[in-house]
C-alpha cells in the first residue's frame, strides 16, 4: 500500500467542493498540486502550501493520484481528453459529481487509456470536507481504493461500493433525493403556515424536531419494503389517503399549489385503486418501482 505520508496529489478544479478538496489533502500532509481552467482561484491554496500550475498536463505529471472535481460529465472529457496518454498507468479518482451511466461511460474511456479509474460521489458540503460527518462513496477500481484509502480518508469516510463504476453515484443520487424532498417538504409546510403569520424560521425548527424524531423508522420500513409483504399494518394506505386528502383540502384554503403534495398523494390513490387499501403505507414504494425484486 502506498504510504500515505509520500502521497502526492493533483487536483483539477478548483471550485467550492475542489478548493475544499485541495485544502484538505494539504491539510493532512500531501503534497497537493492544483489547477483550473480560469485562473484567480488557488492563492489560498498557494499560502496553505499547495503547487499551482498553469496547465493540465503539468497537473498530471505532478503527482501519484490525479483527482477530478470539474464541473459535470462533459468537462471531465474537455480536461481529461487531451491528457489521456499521461494518465495512462496513473490512477485518476473523479469527484466530479456524475450520473451512473456517465460513471460507467468515463470508467469504459478510462480502461481503454489504461487509466486505473475510481468514480466517487460527496455526501458532504465544501465546509466539511476534511471533518466529522464528511462521506465518500467510490466505486471502480478496487486497486485504487485500497491503494489510496488512507489518502482519500483525508476528505472524510471512505466506502467502496464495488467494480462497477456507477454504483457509487447511484447510491449518492439516491440519498440527495430523499435530502431535496424532505427539503421540498419543509417548503411546502413553510408556505400552508404562512398563512397565520408563522415565520419559515419557526416552522424549521419544528419541523426539524418532528423529522429527526420519525428518521429512526426508515430502516423498518425499507425491511417491509425488502420483503415485499405489507400485510404487517402499522398505518393502512386508507389512512395515509384521508390524512393527505385533508392536507390537499388545506394546502388550496392557504393558496399553496400542490406541486409537492399532489405527486405523493397520487401515489398512494394509484395502490388504492388497485386494491391494497388496508395494506401497510409502506406498500406506496410500488407505485414508483414494480419492478420483480432482485435478490440481495
């Protein structure tokens, strides 16, 4: 395993998750190379002790471990295209945040450059990386993860997902799903309760409280969800039905559009009308994937 204390790594781009990228390699004592395609934003990471180049190649040659955080799928090609052959043989982990089947697709360019490939997704903001409750999803490259685990722990916990390359941005996507609903969820409370005067700061406060109390139940229910058997009643759609029907009736009396609601709603009509009313609430998760389940 390399040693993490000899790491050297470059980073290519340096926007808010970059900077904070590079910041942290440097923090833990990597000796970090930084670059982006328009200049003006490494002089802090110059003072900190970073090495700023001028061009991507010099980035690439600078270092053990070539880390991406650019800007979407088609930058990575823009920066990564012309250095192809550089990077043959040296290990490139991207940060850039990438849908699953963009993962699969850089990991399929990467193999055929002979570049050892890990993909990886952020669960954290720029302002954790490097501290408590920062995350790293990878998926890719065994090699490369286990080579340089101890180096990308600089950012945070690190946790490989497995060979194919789109497993950990899978994962990442997912969990920012159920972040923006619950946040889209919040919005729409915020909205009914401005109504009597309620400020959006109040009701966060609330809510935070109420969600945090109910978030413990998500791995029950996903056992439920697992089996297949929503027999086990804790909460029978019919319920779920009158208790969203009357949330809709009071969301129009506040002037509130049901663009969040209404989709929920839907879901548990659809599973009524076909049936399993006194079912768990659980069983709503069919209406978005019936698919045959896949054995774990």
């Amino acid at each position: 395993m390399t040693s993490s204390t000899q790491t050297t790594v470059t980073v290519l781009g340096l926007g808010a998750m970059g900077r904070a990228l590079a910041a942290a390699f440097v923090a833990a004592g990597h000796p970090t190379t930084v670059w982006n395609r328009s200049p003006g934003k490494d002089a802090d990471l110059i003072a900190r002790g970073a090495t700023s180049v001028a061009t991507a190649a010099e980035a690439v040659r600078a270092s053990d471990l070539v880390v991406g955080c650019l800007f979407d799928h088609g930058s990575v090609h823009e920066v990564l295209d012309p250095v192809a052959g550089l990077l043959a043989g040296r290990p490139l982990v991207n940060l850039t945040s990438t849908e699953p089947a963009g993962a699969r697709e850089l990991a399929t360019w990467a193999a055929a450059n002979g570049i050892p490939f890990l993909d990886g997704g952020i669960m954290a903001t720029p302002e954790m990386i490097g501290r408590p409750g920062s995350a790293l999803l990878y998926s890719g490259s065994s090699d490369v993860f286990d080579t340089f685990r101890d180096v990308l722990e600089s950012l945070g916990t690190a946790e490989y997902f497995g060979a194919d390359a789109g497993r950990a941005s899978l994962v990442d996507f997912a969990l920012l799903s159920g972040m923006y609903v619950m946040f889209a969820g919040y919005y729409h409370g915020a909205a009914m309760v401005r109504e009597i005067g309620m400020s959006a700061e109040e009701f966060g406060n609330r809510a935070a409280s109420w969600l945090a109390a109910l978030l413990p139940s998500l791995p029950a229910a996903g056992a439920q969800i697992d089996t297949g058997d929503y027999s086990q009643v804790l909460q029978p759609l019919t319920f779920t039905k009158a208790a969203l029907d009357a949330i809709v009736s009071a969301s129009r009396d506040a002037g509130v559009d049901l663009d969040i609601v209404g989709p929920v709603r839907d879901l548990v009509d659809r599973q009524i009308a076909a049936g399993y009313g006194a079912q768990s609430s659980e069983r709503a998760f069919e209406s978005l994937n019936p698919r045959p389940r896949i054995a774990s």
